[in-house]
C-alpha cells in the first residue's frame, strides 16, 4: 500500500510497508524509513528489506501466527491460613512472539495471567497441540510477564512481531487475542483516546498507559496492541467496569514494554521500577510558595517526607522544594510536558530509569537553589503491595498465628473494599508509613486458635505485634527468634492499643504441638523461617547447659538431662522434668528418664 505526499510543485510515493518508525517532533510527522527512496529522482519508494537476519512479521498472517493462546493452572496461597494454598483453577489469556536483543526467542503476556501457576501451556494458532511454557520473569508492577518454549519445533514458522513508537491521540488501534465468547482468534479496533500515567491495579503501582476504546475482555489480558503499519503498540491489560463508562480499555505502552525487557537483559530478572523514595505535595497555591521562598516564576513540589532507608535520606529534607529533575521543570502540580501540548505525572520521568541510575535534582532549600545526584532505589514499602510469588510468612506459638502483613492479606481478610473495612492503625501502615530499617515488617496477630494456652483471649485478630517481653519487634524472624529463646515464665506481647497478652511458656510450648496436629498445621513456622526454627533450636540446646531452668532433685547428671529438654525441646519439656523429679537416685544408670532423642531441638515437620 503506498500514499502520494504533495507539497507546493512535487509530489512523492509513500510506501507504508517501508516505514521503520514513526514520531511526533512538535508539529511535524518524522518518519524513518527501513531503505531510502528509489534512485531514479522519481522518489518512488524501493520495496521493503526482508533481510534474513531481520526476522520481522510484515503481513497480516505472519503477525495473526505470532499470536498464541495461553493455558495456565494457578495455585494461589491462602493468605489468611498461610499453611494452605487455594483449590488450584484455570484460565486462559492471549501472549505474542518477540525476540530478544541477541535474537533470544520470547513470549510476553500479563503477570496476572501466569500469576502463581503452577503449570503454563501455549497454543499457537491453527495447531491443535498445546506446547509447555517456562515463565522466565514476572514484572508484577507493570504486569508483564516473560515466557519462552523449549521445544524447537513450537518456534518453526513463526516470527517475531516489531514494536511500534508511542500511539498518538485519535490513532487507530486493533486488539488481537483469544477473548471469552470462542475458540478462535479476535480482533477488535478502536482508537487512542488518553495517554497518562494511569494506576496498575494488578501490581499496586502508577506508569505510563494507554487508554483506548476497543472492547478487552477477559482472555483478551497479554495480547498485542497494534497500530495499522502491524507494529506492536502495548499489550492489553485492563478494562475499565463500571455502570458510567463503556468500552475503556487499558494497554501497556512500549515504553514500560522496553523497560521490563532491557530490565530482564540487564539483570537476568526483573528488578522493577525506581523511586526517589520522598511523598510530595502540590505547591498551586500562591501562598504556600510564598512561604517557602519561591519568586513567581518559580514551580515545584514540597517534599513532605523522606523515607529513611533511601539513597535520598540525608540529601534531600522535609521543606525542600522540588524545582526540576533531570533538567526538567517541574510544575507546581506535580507534572510535567509531555508529548505535543499535554502535560503528565514527573513520576513519568522516574519510570523511565533504573534502579541504581542517579537522578540530578534542582531544588530550592530555604530560598537557596541547589543541585543534587540522588541514587534512584526499588520502592520498599513497609507493607508490601505483593509478595513477587512467594509465600506468606507465618508463626504458630500455642494458639497464636502470627503472619506479616501484606496487602493481599488484607484483601484476604477483608475483601475487596479491604480500604475501608481494615483496621484504621493497619491501614495507616499501607498508606503512609515508611520503613526504619530495610528488614522491618508489620507483624499481626491473624488469629487465636483455641486451647487452654491461649484461654481469654480467642477474639484477639489483626492487631500489631509491638512487643514482646518488652523488645521491639523488627520482623517476624527476629519474633521467632526470641520465642525460640525465650526463658522466661511468661511470653508477653504488647499490641495495639496498650492491650497485653500474657501465656505460660511451659503451657504454650506444650499447646503449640497439639495446635499443629489438631489444625493439620505442617510445621511451627513458614518454609522463610525453617532455617531460623533449626538454628534457633540448635542455640538453645548448645545453651542448655547454663541455663537456670532446672530444678529436679536427683542426680546431677539427670538433673542436667532434665535442662536440655526443658530449653531445647519444647514440646516435651514439662513430661521431662517431670520424670527426672520422680526419677530414684538410681536413675543414673535408667535412661528412661533422659532418651537420647529427647536431647535433639524439635524440628518442624517438614
């Protein structure tokens, strides 16, 4: 297909399959073509390169073949019971052939789409046999998600699709996949109509996206987006449901496509996308720039706080104005020029670097303008938005489950409006706070399973853990550990609100085996707390010795067996010492009262 460009006494052929990008300078249309015109002065167009190292898709069939359907079986954790996973299901979502920068052979699709699987199948069009998929990396902020196939014989035939320039408002749009409602391939048109930095639901963050007014679907999530040169545009993600809207659909851009996979070239994983790690505020009103010292043709943002285990800790204050970053002019509402005449979220411009790139900041402290090189970090929200496909953490002392909390949690818990129905003190942590130390986490009591450990206090659910015998709580590893070793009568755990929640050691160290067997619970603690649950026993066995806890009469030699099953084993503690203070004198030579295994740390069932 070819147009006829004129302009004042010439004219010119335009061929459409010859075009290797598009771009938008202001008020002209830059195209970059893949050969330069024909030779003859005519300016007719030459035909298009097909080298043999450039495998591209350039007909429609080639690019419909690209396109595959995506079988996946998820298994998702049950965030509320820790121990157990969900009943596994299926679904089925759209992906597309590209190639990698050392012509790697992938798939790309949604995050969500392979999110917790556990088996990932593709199906190419036309074939009746479905190939297994590896999933190689899950960027779960921008929501894509990385494949390839093993098997030579899936890739025969097919070519990898090229991606496109930005879409520019009004631009026509087609949506290819395998949407709900038939077996075969779909397409749906439609055009560009906003380009903004739009929230991601799936991974809890804010980048760049497109918002077209093709129908997407469910089945339609991962596949290509693209313009009418057959270049790839993004990849459809989310849709907008609502009674007051129709037909708002959401694709990923290339922008955030090219960041995930240079990412992924880069480090062999997804690392995702920086921060500045600072909350701002807007500055629009006149008064507010007065006070800080701003002249009227000054803009920026007000730094409201700086979370402390930033690179930007120590650079940058509570006070300081935000006057531009990399060089450009940051307005006083928070955005930036963007495109031809539009104006879009600064965070745009942290989105396009790395973690570990240095960012340059013009600021305005005090009236005084300054210049700083900040680090961009990987956010590291005190409460994580999602656990990157890991499993949740959990803790069993006697009746008490402890567990982290994470926004899935909270989801789990509460549901979907979990925004309004969660604790105000947790919801506060999700919100606003920033983390002291990296490892710090928010430790909760889930829920109190009932025994006579824990009697009076089964209605204690989703309160912070703050203490325990009067030591801050960092994380959930350091609680185990001082559970592990603790020698004290009583474990006491300050919580929410003053409240206080008191158990006997010996009785809850006995209760804990019998809440796993009764609750099919498989082990004391998570499998990230395994290593801590074997060493901290191990500790505590090595410690034995010198420990105050024994106080049979008899034998010495029963007396000091007696210690060590009291602080290394548990579970078995009070039946221990129990059988060295009946022990005779002559229980030196009896081993009933001290077996050898008695001696070895209780180990979580594995």
């Amino acid at each position: 297909m070819s147009y006829t460009l004129g302009g004042p006494g010439t004219s010119q052929q335009l061929d459409l399959g010859n075009i290797e990008k598009l771009e938008v300078r202001g008020n002209e249309l830059v195209l970059t073509m893949r050969e330069p015109p024909g030779a003859d002065g005519g300016g007719a167009a030459g035909p298009p390169s097909h080298d043999v190292d450039e495998v591209l898709a350039t007909r429609q069939e080639d690019v419909m073949d690209a396109v595959v359907k995506i079988y996946c079986t998820h298994t998702e954790p049950n965030y509320s019971l820790p121990w157990q996973r969900k009943r596994q299901y299926s679904s089925t979502s759209s992906g597309f052939v590209v190639a990698g920068e050392a012509g790697q052979r992938y798939l790309l699709t949604n995050a969500h789409s392979v999110e917790h699987y556990s088996q990932t199948k593709v199906k190419r069009r036309g074939d009746d046999r479905k190939w297994l998929a590896t999933v190689l990396a899950i960027g779960t902020e921008c929501d894509v998600a990385l494949l390839t196939v093993d098997d030579e014989e899936f890739w025969q035939g097919v070519q990898p699709l090229r991606f496109g320039p930005l879409p520019n408002l009004q631009e026509s749009v087609y949506v290819v996949g395998y949407p709900i409602g038939g077996d075969t391939i779909s397409v749906t048109s439609g055009v560009v109509s906003r380009i903004e930095v739009t929230a991601y639901a799936h991974g809890a963050t804010e980048l760049l996206g497109v918002q077209i007014d093709a129908a997407i679907n469910s089945g339609n999530s991962g596949g290509p987006v693209f313009n009418e040169l057959g270049e790839v545009v993004g990849i459809a993600f989310q849709s907008y449901a609502g009674s007051d809207a129709e037909n708002i659909g959401y694709v990923i851009p290339t922008p955030v496509i090219n960041h995930f996979l240079d990412d992924y070239e880069r480090n062999g994983t997804f690392t995702g996308f920086p921060a500045l790690g600072v909350q701002w505020q807007r500055m629009e009103s006149a008064a507010l720039r007065k006070h800080f010292n701003m002249s009227e043709e000054q803009k920026g943002v007000l730094v409201r706080s700086v979370q402390p285990i930033s690179h930007a800790h120590g650079q940058l204050f509570p006070g300081d104005v935000l006057l531009a970053f990399d060089g450009v002019e940051v307005a006083s509402d928070g955005t930036v020029p963007f495109l031809s005449g539009e104006r879009i979220a600064f965070s745009y411009l942290t989105s396009q670097k790395f973690t570990g790139d240095l960012a340059t900041l013009d600021i305005l402290r005090e009236g005084k303008p300054m210049r700083l090189q900040i680090k961009l970090m990987r956010p590291n929200s005190l409460v994580q938005h999602h656990l990157g496909g890991r499993d949740p953490s959990y803790l069993v002392v006697a009746g008490i489950v402890f567990t982290v909390v994470t926004e899935p949690y909270l989801e789990s818990e509460y549901g979907a409006e979990y925004g309004r129905e969660a604790p105000i003190k947790l919801l506060d942590k999700l919100l606003h706070a920033w983390k002291d130390e990296p490892d710090q986490e928010v430790v909760v009591i889930s829920q109190v399973l009932a025994c006579n450990a824990t009697l009076g206090y089964e209605e204690v659910f989703n309160t912070q853990v703050h203490k325990f015998n009067g030591t801050p709580v960092r994380n959930l590893k350091h609680l185990t550990e001082m559970v592990l070793t603790c020698k004290e009568q009583h474990m006491r755990f300050d919580v929410d609100y003053s409240e206080v929640i008191v158990i006997d050691t010996a009785v809850a160290n006995e209760a804990t085996e019998e809440i796993l067997r009764l609750h099919s619970i498989p082990a004391m603690g998570s499998k990230d707390l395994q290593e801590v649950l074997a060493s901290g026993g191990a500790a505590v066995a090595a410690a034995a010795p010198a420990a105050d806890g024994a106080q049979a009469a008899g034998p010495a030699a029963v007396q000091q067996e007696a210690a060590v099953v009291a602080d290394a084993a548990p579970v078995a503690a009070e039946a221990a010492l129990a059988a060295a203070e009946a022990a005779p004198a002559a229980a030196e030579a009896a081993p009933a009262a001290a077996e050898p295994e008695a001696a070895v740390p209780v180990q979580p069932a594995q």
